[in-house]
C-alpha cells in the first residue's frame, strides 16, 4: 500500500493486493482474487471482488457490486420478473449537467491511455482472447450453468476512465440494483439516457437472481411502503446521485445551467412533479391500506368460526402447531401454497437431470481425449535409471 487508507466498515482481504492510491471504503469489501489499484477508489456499497482486477482510473461504488468470472450461463444470475414497480420515483426534475468543456478528468485520462501510452489499444487486444472451448455441446453445457466458450477478458476487469457502479434503469424499465460485472455489462440493456437512480430495497429483492415470484406480495408491501417517502427526499436523493455520477465519470459539474433548468422545470409542474404525484401516490396508498384493513377483518372473522391454537411454553407446541395447520389447510390447500423451489425453475430441472446416470455419457469420451491434449499433459522426463538402460 502506498497511499492512504480509510475504512469505516468491514474489509476483508485473502489475496495479493497492491494499492498506489487514495481509497475511502465505507461499505462491506471483500478481496478475494489479486488486485491492482494506481487510481482514487470510493466505496460506500458492499462490494465482492472475485476474480483478479486492475482499477487504473478513478471508480465510485455506491450500489452493491459483485465482481465474478463471466463463465455463467445467462441463466444463472437472471432476474424473475415480478411486473412494473409501483414506486414514485421522481427522478424526470433537471439534474446537474456536465460542463461541455474540452479539458476535464475523462478527457484528460483517455488521452493518457489513448494517446500518450497504449494501455487501452493492449487491454482491448489482451481481452479479446479467446480461450479453448469447453468439451461439451452448447446445449448441455447451458444445462449446467456455464459458457460453452469464453474470451480472456471474461476472467479480469480493468478500468480504464472514470467510473461510477450504481443502479441504473434498463430498457424494460426495471433498476438494476445488483451489479455483476462483466455480466450485466454483457447482457443487460440499459436505458439510453443511462444516468444513476436511487435503489429502494424493493429494487434489491427484484434484483435478486432466481428469487422465487412467491416473493411478490411481499416485494408490493415494500413499494407501498416507499411510496410513503416524501417527494422532496427522492427528489434531492435523486440530485444527490446525480452531482456523485457527474463528478465520478469525470465531468465538471454546470451549476449555473443546472439552477435555469430547475427554474423552468419548477413553472412547467409536468405530470411527474412531486407536487402533483405525491398526492395522487398517497391516495393510492390509503386506498390499499383500507383495502389491505377490509381483508385482515374478513381473515378475523372466519379464524373466530374455528378453532385456534393458542400456544403455551409445552415443549410440544412445534408438534400441536404443525397438526393444526395439516388439519386446517388440507391437501388441496397445501397444494395452492407458493413454493421456494417452484417445479419449473431452472435450478430445480437441472437438479433432476443431474440425477440422471447418463446426463453427461456423451460427453465423456471428448471430455478425456480433452484432458489428455498436450495443452494439458505433461512430458515426463525418464528416471535417471531408465536411461542408464
């Protein structure tokens, strides 16, 4: 280490790590594969860093961040749709633009790494290597999990201008609250305009890979609940966020463009201003939570009709407990309750084929003329004793 270090959380480090410059962590960081930093580094977001990583330009990381081998099928960390999120966001208010100036932080280190040094030409050539294919069909190895074939630069990131990893839209409206890099920067689409939003927790839940649609009611609860969030808070939230990404990406914030834009953006009240949408999102929420009300007291009403287990500190309520609701529910109830490994998961289809004896039979036989290729066999050299023979 050679510049300086501040830390307010935990920070867990298990492989080599080199570092020449400033770094301010302040959310959960794990450093499990080498690392190399020469540039300014800003964590506020519990961060994962999986596999061998050079940050050569300055990185801010405000959402949580998982840096991974790409060698996944798309599959494995893809996101269950749950619908369109029901939170108010307020994020269509003006925020600090970047200056159109010719000389600011990002033009100043592509024209290093561009211009001055190669270093962006060599990382672009170096990542694009392409690596030996794995002996199996596309086909069954998409069945368990992984890519059939992958580029060198699927097994390291470097960073090479100003960047900030935070939550951003996609092009079917959904934030992604979860970063996995270099996937998402592979698979996702993200929304043109591309600027960072506030992520609420029930963005994270959505973010979730494989999480079940069981979770639904509960991710709504979340979304009624934010939605109780003053319009100002999201708003200056929202501005917040924006001055961090400007700044991070290497631009020079135009207040003076910022405070006209907000002026007329403050005469114009167009349909997302929080004068108009904080109203119209409060009735909606007091209009399900009298829904929400009308139901518990219905629910009340047909537990009153049976009979209750009432618990006690026996030993045997667990026992007295599970009767209950075995009596209670019955078989074809059981049978409607939402599952946590739902039949048609990939994960839980994968698991039965797995079971099957001769999943991988025809593979095996590529698999050892693979493994026996002089890429990975070694020559054995003659005892000393053979040769003397």
């Amino acid at each position: 280490t050679g510049g300086p270090l501040f830390f307010g959380c935990p920070f867990f480090v298990n492989a080599v790590t080199t570092s020449l410059s400033f770094e301010l962590i302040l959310g959960d960081t794990y450093i499990l594969a080498p690392e190399l930093i020469l540039a300014p580094v800003h964590i506020v977001a519990p961060t994962f860093l999986l596999m061998p990583h050079a940050i050569l330009a300055p990185a801010t990381i405000v959402t949580p961040l998982f840096v991974t081998p790409d060698i996944f099928a798309d599959w494995v960390l893809e996101r269950t749709d749950f619908g369109p999120s029901k939170v108010k966001r307020f994020d269509g208010a003006p925020r600090i633009p970047a200056k159109d100036a010719k000389v600011d932080p990002a033009s100043l280190v592509n024209f290093i790494y561009s211009d001055v040094t190669p270093v962006n030409e060599i990382a672009a050539t170096v990542q694009a290597q392409e690596l030996p294919s794995l002996p199996l069909s596309t086909k069954k190895a998409e069945a368990i999990g992984l890519r059939r074939s992958i580029a060198l630069g699927d097994l390291f990131l470097i960073v090479l201008a100003p960047t900030v990893v935070c939550a951003r839209k996609t092009i079917e409206g959904n934030v992604r609250a979860i970063v996995f890099l270099p996937f998402d920067a592979r698979t996702t689409n993200f929304h043109p305009e591309n600027k960072c939003v506030v992520a609420y927790p029930s963005d994270v839940l959505r973010d979730i890979p494989q999480m079940p649609k069981a979770l639904a009611p509960a991710i709504r609860l979340f979304e009624s609940a934010e939605n109780l969030i003053p319009p100002s808070v999201k708003v200056a939230a929202n501005q917040v966020l924006g001055l961090v990404q400007v700044v991070g990406e290497g631009g020079i914030p135009d207040i003076p463009k910022w405070v006209s834009s907000l002026i007329a953006y403050a005469k114009e009240e167009p349909e997302d201003h929080p004068e108009r949408e904080g109203k119209s999102g409060e009735t909606r929420f007091r209009g399900s939570q009298v829904e929400s009300s009308e139901g518990a007291n219905k629910n009340a009403t047909v537990r009153e009709s049976k009979n209750e287990f009432k618990p006690s500190n026996s030993v045997h309520d667990f026992q007295r407990a599970v009767a209950f609701v075995t009596e209670n529910i019955g078989q074809e109830g059981a049978e409607k309750l939402p599952s946590l490994f739902p039949k048609d998961s990939r994960i839980v289809k994968l698991a039965y084929e797995m079971t099957n004896g001769d999943f991988f039979s025809e593979e095996m036989s590529s698999l050892m003329s693979f493994a026996d290729t002089s890429l990975f066999r070694k020559e054995m050299k003659p005892e000393r004793g053979n040769e003397a023979s």
